[in-house]
C-alpha cells in the first residue's frame, strides 16, 4: 500500500452532519438489543422492558398496625374515663402484635398504652375505638393490578423493595448495550514495572470502560492488538460477533502503521474517515456485520473527546434512551483562544467563581496531555465557523464538576511550585467541600490575573532588580489604589538542575556559556525567569548565546524532567523538582515564594480555612521533606 493510499482519510466531515448520516444508516442495518429477565435484587440501576404490575397486594391482608388488642369496635361503644368497659379474652378480644392479622370479626386496634390488664383474662378500656382504627386494610399500600413501575424506569433501591412487596421475583429488563473495545498497538503494554523504554502504558480502554458505565452500557476490553494487519482484522470479527458495538483504539490515522480504516474497508463499509473537530480529526465511523464500528485516535484527549462526541450519542441510540444533559455555565474567558476555521474545536477549561463572576481559563490544547482532562472542570466548544474568542469574551461551558463544586473552589494563578500541589491536598483532605484549583501561567500572569479580578490567589515570587526585594514592589506597583494583602508562605533555593553525578561537571551560571552545555528555561513572566534574566545580567551574560535558551516550559518539573531525559544538561529551578526527580542540584539564591490576594478575602470563611491549613504542623512538616524550604514565615499575613 502506497502513502498515497494511506492519506486517503483527507475528509473533514462536520460533526453533526457526520453523526447524523452515521445514526440513519446503522439504524437501517442495526436489529437493536434484545430484552433480559433478572432477579429483581439484581435489577438495581436497570431499566424495566415493560411496565410492571403488582401480583399480590399488599398487605394481602387485614393487619394490625399497632402491638395492643383486636375487638369488634361496637363493643366498646361508651366506653370513657367515667365508664370504662372491661372486655374478656377470645369473647370480646384477642391480642395481636403489629402486622398480625385481623378475624373478620374483629375490625379495630387499641393500643397496649390505652388498655389496663385486671387479670390473665380481662382488660379494662376507657376510651370507645372507631372501625378499622389501627388497621392497615387489604391493598392500602399497593392493590394486586396495580402499576409497580412503568417501562422503562431505571430501577432505584426503593424499588427492589416495591417490586418484592407486590410479589415480584423477576423482572424484564433492558439489556445493556455490549460494547467490545480493541486498544491497538505495538508500543502499548499494560501496567508494568519496570516499565521499557519505548512502551506506553495502556490506559484509554480503563477509561472509556468507565465512560461506558456512566452511559449504562457494558464494556468489554480485549487483549493489546499489535500493529499487524491480520491481527487488527480477527479482533474486529471477533469483537462483532460478540457484541453490539465496537470501538477500534488508536491506528485510525494515516501513518505507516495505522491499519485500522484498511481492514474496515476490507471486511466492512467505512462511511466516515476524518471529522471536523480538533482533536480527534482522524475518527473512522464504519459498519461491520450491520454493527457499527467506531476507530478511535490513540492520544488521550483525543480519544476521550471522540469518544464522548461520537461514542456516546451512539450508545445512547442503540439504547432508545436520551443522553443524560450536561450541565451548562456562561463565563468570562480569562485568556485569548485562536482557532482553525477548519474544526469545531474542545478546549479543556478551568472554572471559578470570582467576585459573583464565573471565569474560565484555558488548559494546554495538546491531544496527548491526559492531565488536562484530569485538571479541566469543563469543556469550551469553539465552532468551525469561528476563529476563536477574545479575552473577556461571554462564553458558554460544558461542566465536568458541578456548580456546587465550582463555587466552593478556591482560584489559584500564577506562579507552579510543589507546595501549591501539596496545599490543595491537604486542603482538601481537611475539608472535603472545599478545593484548591490552581494554573500555572507565572508570576507576572498571576499578577495579571489578579489584577482583572480572575482569581482569589496568585503565587508569586518576583524579585525587584533595583530593591532587592521580592514581591511586595511588584504589588505596590500594580496595586496601588487597592488594598492587597500577601500570605508568606515559604523560602526557597532555587538553583541549577543537573543529570545525577553532574556529567558536564557544572559548577555556576556561568558554565551555561559553554557550547557543550544545552539548557532548558522557564516561560516569559515565570519568577524564575525572571530571576535568571536578572542574574544573567549582572554578570553580563548574553542569553542569546546560551543554548536552550528559547525552549521554555511551565512548571519546575517539567524543566526536571527534561533534564532527567537528557533532552538539556540544566536548568534554573527549585531543589524541590531536582530532589523529586532525583537529579543534583547547585544552590545559586533563595527566594520569597508567597500568596498574594486581596485584603477582604482574608475575611472569608475559604482563605481562614486555608490559613489553618497553611499554619498546621503537618503541612509544614511536609513541606519540610521535600528539601530545599525555609517555612519560617509561614502563614504570616502583610497588608500592602
């Protein structure tokens, strides 16, 4: 097969008109899912086939509704405090517990607190009983014939007990729709350790597993496919044979080993090979048997979007049930998103409520980055038509967290440092209805944040080149007409990571004007940036020299890790991210790291909730094992 042929997926169907075609054309071949009859005490979370009628009533009886004595009411006609009437056992009464049941002769119930015992055999009353008091009647909680449930109602615990009550023992339900998934790949294996250079761990069949079972459907996952024909076609049949629907992860693209669209092709119609959408551009909508087949892309975000856009509107088909509606929210954009006329693109969001206003800010758009998903509270469509939004735009999100969660969320921007991470666990820990969300855009962007009100912290650490100082200039400089305050919250080293065993043999800034030596730098904005611009000029280095110099990344790990991986020889970061990555680290300065925030906010019940926690022996204590951290000050609060 030519690359010619392999590029053949070149259509960019749009979204809706896609799954539009695809539901008319597998509804025409598809002989839906059958219905199933299950014990009733398994049926939790099932919906009936049928509507479901009582068989017996309930209580089928006359029963006694409280502990005392069943009489015939007449008998105790004028009975009163100034005339009690005795009554004799078996003639005028007989004792009964509750739920005992009621002799057609006797149609009343007085309680054993009403009565007075003479003797074994004689009880006194004083107080005359109504017909049928204390008395639960043939049929009063449900009457033989009657409706139990109606069909298709998903069956709650109470009605287990419903269904058993009227005496049902088996219920038709509907079956679940059995979905059979196929992760493909020569380079993914299952979790192991030590895990080999060049595998990935197989994670995307565990989620859409999960994703299924949220959409009541059942999935099934076979073994790893290696990237081989033959091997990717018996999967498919397989799968088809033994299930509704079939999703094919990964090799739906156009690459050299990406075979799956060939074998649909060959054992079965492909109606769709490229979608609208970013990402997930390379989905496959095929049919095989008369069952629909779905090819997935192998990247994390990509896959997870396909399969909620595509995957699950088709589950819901087959059903015959309605999707569950995704709960919608209008937000501020906090930052400019540009987007391709070419794609109906889903950008993951981070969400929270900022003085009564709800802001969105935008997470890395990278179809391989899992963590954005893990991170994002909702998802911002941008539609092919549009080039994308500006900043302060009103913008509409789809909410993977509820609202409640959202408002009870604590907004943090601006500068990344492990002990942020460590915070938002301990926070969380010590109050479950309270959560910490942070991005990391650097210490000018907290400050930008702030400054537009699009958070209720910023982790700074900006040093002042003239005063020396760090942080409290940079407030005063962009705050001057509003009350600020700063939460200190640690000191720390920060310095030049470098491989274990310093191979290049490192020793100062100065080293990085050394050929042999690559570096890896922080983003425009980010405090340790900032910090190396300003040492690099007092000791009147040329950062354009310096090579690595324009390779940024975001967070202080994410500069270890590069190094860990060989991919730069050092970079300026915390002794943190060095000791966690197990890297060496050369110690150059120590700097504030602290929470700017304003100064009213130290009066709500979040920010004293997450004081007690910044000040507590064992965040401090935590803090304190991670190497590299002055907390001397920790907790202590500046008005600026």
């Amino acid at each position: 097969m030519t690359k010619k042929d392999r590029n053949l997926y070149l259509t960019n169907t749009p979204l809706q008109q896609a799954m539009e075609e695809y539901l008319h054309l597998i509804s025409q071949s598809f002989v839906g899912v059958s219905d199933e009859t299950i014990m009733v005490q398994e049926a939790l979370g099932r919906k009936t086939a049928s509507p479901v009628f009582a068989k017996v009533s309930a209580p089928h009886y006359n029963a006694a509704a409280m502990d005392g004595i069943a009489v015939d009411a007449s008998i105790t006609n004028g009975a009163s405090e100034t005339n009690p009437i005795q009554l004799k056992i078996d003639r005028d009464y007989t004792v009964v517990n509750t739920g005992a049941p009621l002799t057609m002769e006797r149609n009343a119930v007085i309680m054993v607190e009403d009565i007075v015992e003479l003797d074994h055999e004689t009880v006194e009353i004083r107080g005359a009983a109504s017909p049928w008091q204390h008395v639960r009647p043939v049929g009063e909680d449900m009457v033989k014939g009657e409706l139990i449930l109606s069909e298709n109602h998903m069956i709650r615990p109470q009605d287990i007990a419903a269904l058993l009550t009227g005496g049902i023992g088996w219920v038709k339900v509907k079956r679940k729709i059995a979905v059979g998934v196929i992760p493909t790949g020569s380079e993914i294996t299952e979790l192991i350790d030590p895990l080999p250079e060049g595998k990935i761990i197989e994670s995307n069949s565990k989620m859409f597993q999960a994703l299924l079972s949220s959409y009541e459907a059942m999935g099934i996952t076979y073994p790893i496919v290696k990237d081989e024909p033959e091997k990717i076609r018996l999967a498919i049949e397989k799968a088809v044979d033994e299930n509704d629907l079939v999703v094919v992860n990964a090799g739906s693209s156009a690459g050299t080993k990406d075979y799956t669209v060939d074998v649909l092709r060959e054992i079965g119609n492909v109606f769709t090979h490229g979608v609208a959408i970013k990402p997930g551009k390379p989905a496959i909508l095929a049919e095989v048997k008369g069952k629909p087949v779905v090819g997935i892309p192998g990247y994390p975000v990509s896959a997870y979007v396909v399969f909620e856009q595509m995957v699950k509107p088709l589950v819901y088909e087959l059903q015959n049930q309605k999707p569950i509606q995704v709960e919608k929210l209008k937000a501020t954009l906090a930052r400019r998103i540009i987007s391709s006329l070419k794609h109906e693109e889903f950008v993951r969001v981070k969400v929270g409520k900022v003085d009564e206003r709800w802001i969105a800010t935008p997470l890395n758009r990278g179809a391989g980055v899992t963590m954005s998903l893990v991170r994002a509270d909702g998802i911002l469509r941008i539609p092919q038509s549009t080039e994308g939004y500006d900043k302060g735009d009103n913008v509409e999100i789809e909410l993977s967290r509820s609202k409640e969660d959202l408002s009870n969320t604590i907004v943090s921007v601006g500068s990344h440092d492990l002990v942020m991470d460590l915070l938002a666990n301990e926070l969380q820990k010590k109050n479950d209805n309270l959560a910490l969300s942070s991005a990391h855009v650097g210490s000018m962007g907290g400050i930008i944040a702030m400054k537009q009100k699009e958070c209720h912290l910023a982790p700074i650490h900006l040093l002042d080149e003239i005063s020396g100082e760090y942080n409290i200039d940079y407030v005063r400089k962009y705050f001057a007409n509003e009350q600020m305050s700063m939460i200190k919250l640690v000191k720390r080293s920060q310095g030049l990571m470098v491989q274990k065993g310093n191979p290049k043999e490192i020793t100062s800034l100065e080293d990085l004007n050394r050929k042999d030596i690559s570096m890896i730098n922080r983003q425009k904005g980010a405090g340790t940036r900032i910090l190396l611009d300003y040492m690099l000029k007092t000791k009147k280095m040329d950062p354009n020299l310096l090579q690595g110099y324009q390779r940024e990344m975001t967070t202080h790990m994410a500069v270890a890790v590069a190094i860990k991986n060989n991919t730069a020889d050092c970079g300026l970061g915390v002794e943190s991210a060095a000791k966690a990555m197990e890297l060496d680290f050369i110690p150059i300065a120590w700097e504030e790291y602290d929470l700017l925030t304003p100064k009213y906010m130290l009066e709500t019940k979040e920010v004293k909730k997450l004081l007690e926690v910044v000040r507590s022996d064992s965040f401090v204590k935590q803090i304190m094992s991670l190497g590299g951290y002055d907390c001397s000050q920790i907790g202590k609060t500046i008005l600026i």
